[in-house]
C-alpha cells in the first residue's frame, strides 16, 4: 500500500510540474518539449502615429518557453529597433513600442519592417508596419537643421584648407533628413569655425515676449542633449559648447560679468551618439579648466540668451570633421529618443 502510495504521488507530483503555471519553477515541457509554432507573427495596427500617443505591439505564440527577438527597422531612415525577451508568448506587455529606437537615427514617417528571430528553431518570421507620425520628443529644439540655415545665425569659418561648415544631407542625419557638416584644417589655430545661436534666432512667439529661450529656471531639472558623429579616421575633433546667460535681461550677454557655462567632447565615436548633460553639473571654464563664472555664478537655464559652438583641433593635427544633428532641451531628464 505504501509503495503504491508513492507512485501515486510521485506520478501526480510529475503532472503538477507538466502543468504548473507556478513562476517559481519552469515547465517540464519549457525544459525538455520540443519547439513548433502555434501562432505566427502579427501586428496589432497597420499604422501608427506616435506622436499623438499611439503605441503599437506584435504578437506570437510558442509551444514552450523561448528567446526571442524581434527587430524593428526603418525602411527609409535605416534606424533600428531591438525588443528582446523570453516567453510562450508575445502580447503587449512584452511587445508594446512608441517609436523610440535603440540604434540611431531616429524614425521618420516611413515604413518599417518587423523581424521576428527565434533561435532555438532558426525561425524568422516578417511583418510590416506604416509609422504615419513618427515619436515626439517633449522638449525645446534649438537646432535640428531641417529648416536649412537661418540668416540670424552667426556663421565663423577659417580660411584653412577642406573648410565645410553647412547644413548637408549626403550622409544620414541623426534626425530627420539634415544635419550640421563642421570641417576642415587650420595650420595656425586651435579653432576651425563655430556657430553662433541666439535666441533672437526665434520668434517672438517661441520667446513668449522675453528675449532668453523658454526654459525653466530649474537648473537641475533642465537637460542639454545633442548628437554627434565623428567620421572613421578622425581623432583630433574638439568641440566646445558655450552657454551664455543674460542675467540683467537687457537683451545682450557681457562676458565680463554675466555667467557662461561650457561643454567640452573629444574622442567621438563614429556613427551617431547621443550627449546629455544636466544644466546644473555644467562648468564655467577657463583655458578648458574649471573656474568661477563671471556673473552671480548660478546656473540659471530660463535666462539662456545664446549657444555657442565652436569646432576646435589642434593645428599640428591635420584635417578634423565633426557631425552635429538635433540640440534639444528637455526637463525632467535627459533625453529618450
């Protein structure tokens, strides 16, 4: 009696694990059943439009538990998507997409195709989805360069050899379709070229009447974010970012007793890659090395009159390039793109 007790238990126990839906162990079949497709790749919508809320997720069902990936591309844009994950299953809790991208550039309005990768079986699987407005990053773009170049600027190239300092499509944009080109070589100087953006660059709407760009006064809530490429085979790039505040309001910045802020980057990798910097970690700088800023040395974002950025290289260093695309201030965290 005793000995059939035991099977009976053991044989029940064996069908419980079979069956379980218990998360603190896997299924027996999860561990040992083999892989077959139940239900293939669909997609939730035809179109999406990001901007206004939408989200979009895919579908899948497996006999067992499983890696899996799927890979979003831009048809157009080449930006990419990864979402990974492991289940029987795939639904909008472990699917769901907004637009955002995990390899720049950005999404465009555009096309894009739907990669379902499962190992386990060598599996791949296509579908296609319609992104009619692609994602809205929340935040003030200073520059995106869509628009070309604005006459308000204030433009400095140095007559050196290979200069190109312009807005340009040849290669792909971070953003959009057009990006900042700075280039060339100067045997006699650290800088190569900057541009100048001041807020006067805006409209009296955009400045809501003031002249200082609609920021909140919150140092530590407000995010600078930009990207840039530097092109394989460049290693001497600079480029200094200078922030100038018009503390008095009087429509100028005076250097000698209104504060500036600054952000140095060298070493950019090749391909697009995404800088954030919180408005109150930013140094007033000196020859490149940290100083006391000139005015009443608070970081004050809502009083930002202009941005300055200027392409430096040492000059015994030859020829220099560097990409701009896409400067936004965001509040509440670095950019999500």
């Amino acid at each position: 009696m005793k000995g059939t007790l035991k099977f009976i238990t053991l044989f029940a126990l064996i069908g419980m694990l079979g069956c379980s839906e218990d998360p603190e162990g896997p299924l027996l079949s999860d561990l040992y059943g083999e892989f077959s497709l139940i239900a293939g790749l669909e997609v939730s919508s035809d179109a999406v439009d990001f901007c206004s809320g939408e989200s979009v997720f895919f579908t899948a069902e497996f006999s067992k538990s499983t890696d899996w990936e799927l890979r979003i591309q831009g048809l157009s844009s080449g930006s990419e998507k990864i979402i990974s994950g492991k289940s029987r299953r795939l639904d909008a809790t472990n699917t769901s997409w907004n637009g955002s991208t995990t390899d720049f550039p950005l999404f465009r309005a555009e096309q894009a195709e739907i990669t379902l990768y499962v190992p386990e079986d060598t599996l791949y699987m296509k579908d296609t989805v319609s992104i009619d407005v692609p994602k809205c990053d929340e935040g003030f773009v200073l520059l995106d360069f869509e628009s070309g170049e604005n006459p308000l600027w204030d433009e400095f190239v140095q007559s050196g050899g290979q200069m190109t300092f312009n807005v340009d499509d040849v290669d792909t944009a971070a953003q959009g379709q057009y990006y900042y080109d700075m280039a060339g070589e100067v045997n006699w100087d650290w800088l190569i070229g900057y541009l100048y953006v001041p807020s006067a660059s805006f409209s009296d709407s955009v400045l809501q009447g003031g002249n200082t760009l609609p920021l909140s006064g919150d140092p530590n809530n407000v995010y600078v974010n930009f990207l840039l490429n530097s092109p394989v085979g460049i290693t001497n790039e600079l480029l200094l970012i200078r922030i100038n505040e018009d503390e008095d309001l009087d429509g100028t910045f005076n250097g000698a007793n209104e504060d500036q802020y600054s952000i140095e980057i060298r070493n950019v990798d090749p391909g697009w890659n995404l800088y954030s910097f919180k408005y109150s970690e930013l140094a007033a700088l000196f020859n490149g090395q940290p100083t006391n800023a000139a005015g009443n040395d608070l970081h004050e974002p809502d009083k930002i009159h202009q941005v300055e950025f200027l392409f430096l290289a040492n000059p015994s260093s030859g020829y220099s390039r560097l990409l701009m695309d896409y400067v936004v201030f965001t509040e509440g965290g670095p950019l999500d793109p």
